[in-house]
C-alpha cells in the first residue's frame, strides 16, 4: 500500500503578478496597502525579482522522496500559495503523513499546517542529529575565515508575544542553538529574532539588527537556524538588511548557508517520516 506523504511549505509568488495575491493571503484575506504592496515588491526586487523559495522547496521535495522510495507518494503543499496544503492533500492516497520545512514547532505557525493537514505529523525535528551536525559545521567553516572576536547570532523568524505565551518555539530555539554551539565549540553566543511583521503590536526580541548593536565584538555571524532554505527573509532581512547595519556598525557580517536540499539532512528527515508511517 502506498503511504501519502504531504511536504508543507511557506510557499512563495509563482510570478510577479502573484505577489499581490500572496500578501492578502498572508494577512488572512486582508489587502495590503499600495505602500505595504511596493514595500514587499521592493524587497523581491532587491533579491533578482523573485524569491528562489518555489525552486528550493521543490528540490527539497525530489529529495525527500528519492530517499523514501516507490511506497511513498510525496507532494507539495503551501501554506500561502498554489498549490495549498487542502488541495495537494486531496491528491494523495488516504493514509496520509505530513512534514513542515522548518525545524522549530510553535502554535502560530507549525501548528497552523499541522491544523490544515488534518493527518499525523512531525511537529519539529529542531532535534535530528544530522541536522546539528550541518549547522555546526556551517558555523565552523564560516568561523576559519572571520576574526577571533566574533559573535554568533542564532536567529529563528519572530512572533508577536501574544501568540508565543506558553509556547515551545523559543525553548526548542535554545535547545538546539545550544546543541549546534557545543558541536561547533562555542562558549559564547545568544538567540536572536529576525523579520517581525510590520503590525503594532510586541513581537518577541530581541531583533537582531538591534542584537548587532549591542554587541562588543569585530564580527557577527548569524546561523539562521529557523528557515531551511535560500529565501526572502534570508537574503533580503539577513544578507541586505543586516549586513548594512553592520558597516553602520564597522563589524564584518557573514551568514551561515542554507540547508536547501542538502541530501543528509533530508535523508535523515524522510526517516522520520517513515518512522511515522509505521
Ligand atoms: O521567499 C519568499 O518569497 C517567502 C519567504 C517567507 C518565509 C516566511 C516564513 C515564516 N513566516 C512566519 C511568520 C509570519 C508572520 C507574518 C509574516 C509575514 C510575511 C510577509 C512575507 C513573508 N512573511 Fe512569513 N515568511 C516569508 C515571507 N510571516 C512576504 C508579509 C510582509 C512582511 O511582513 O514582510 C505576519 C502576518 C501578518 O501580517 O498578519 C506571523 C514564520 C515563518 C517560518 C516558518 C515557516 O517557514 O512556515 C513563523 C520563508
């Protein structure tokens, strides 16, 4: 029998023409503002026009599945575009499992997929050893190269405080930095917050630019263990934002890369998976 298997993932604008679409799905069927509109092109366009986001989940997907073989029918979903999570499910055989791309369970945001999909789920793997094991060595090779003063960020995408009261995202966040950090060797290093909405309300902090600032070092590098792939929260609020912000601050910045569709970690992860299908 074939088992089912749902990738979920953020999703991202298929074309140019989609980002309007994208964005009021993103704020729960609420149009953005002309100026919130050019803010976010804007941003596309500073990373080449597009996000590299489709491209990335989609070989994240070809990985998963070569790894779990011919009982396995594994397909796409996202969370805020086509194809969505409630239409790719409909595909699938009925005996069906399901995995988010990223590591960290929270309520708002997990939780949400695992509510969508409706079938058994791996809530987090913030835990896989093979997962560690690319971080610190990520955070390693990227260390040979800077000075010996430099701090190490590790970032995951805020939350507003009311969603995050009594949740597990941020012990899961320390739980695993820590582990990463002792692989790696470091005996210094802080958790820090990345790409809080543009809402009035209190996202958790600290942010990281405002991390940056307080810091009494020559360097920062910043491991953005929360996402796994190459994105616009990644290469626009990491390599443009935060990087500028520390020439502001006369430090050198440099970036851990991405999981993407690194065949260990995700050989590890289609495991787990089949782990669930027993
Ligand atoms: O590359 C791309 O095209 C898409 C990159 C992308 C990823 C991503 C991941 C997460 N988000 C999470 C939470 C929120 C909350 C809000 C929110 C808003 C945005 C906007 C864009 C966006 N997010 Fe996102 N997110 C990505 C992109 N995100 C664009 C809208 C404009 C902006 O604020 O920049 C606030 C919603 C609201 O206004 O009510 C909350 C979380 C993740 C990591 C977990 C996951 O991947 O699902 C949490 C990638």
């Amino acid at each position: 029998m074939t088992t089912g298997v749902l990738v979920m993932a953020y999703g991202t604008p298929a074309s140019a023409d989609d980002v309007e679409a994208y964005y009021t799905h993103i704020r729960r069927g609420r149009p953005p503002t002309a100026e919130q509109l050019e803010d976010l092109r804007s941003r596309y366009n500073a990373i080449g026009g597009l996000s590299p986001l489709r491209r990335v989940t989609e070989a994240q997907r070809d990985r998963l599945a070569t790894a779990l073989g011919d009982s396995f029918c594994v397909e796409l979903g996202y969370k805020h575009a086509s194809p969505f999570i409630e239409d790719a499910v409909a595909t699938l055989p009925d005996d069906v499992i399901g995995v988010v791309l990223a590591p960290h369970y929270s309520r708002g945001s997990i939780g949400e997929y695992v509510e969508r999909l409706g079938h058994p789920t791996i809530e987090s793997w913030h835990d896989l050893p093979e997962w560690i094991e690319f971080q610190a060595a990520a955070v390693r090779s990227e260390l040979e190269a800077l000075p010996a003063r430099t701090a190490v960020l590790f970032t995951a995408h805020s939350l507003p405080e009311r969603v995050l009261a009594g949740d597990r995202y941020e012990d899961e966040l320390t739980t695993s930095a820590g582990a990463i950090a002792a692989r790696a060797g470091l005996d210094d290093w802080a958790l820090a917050w990345q790409s809080a909405g543009r809402t009035p309300e209190p996202w958790r902090g600290p942010d990281v630019l405002e991390a940056m600032t307080d810091l009494d070092a020559d360097s920062v590098l910043v491991c953005p263990q929360g996402f796994t792939a190459d994105h616009l929260e990644v290469l626009y609020d990491l390599d443009i934002a935060a990087k500028q912000h520390a020439e502001k601050l006369g430090i050198a910045f440099a970036r851990t890369p991405m999981v993407n569709d690194d065949a260990t970690v995700l050989g590890a992860l289609a495991e787990r998976l089949r782990s669930l299908s027993r």
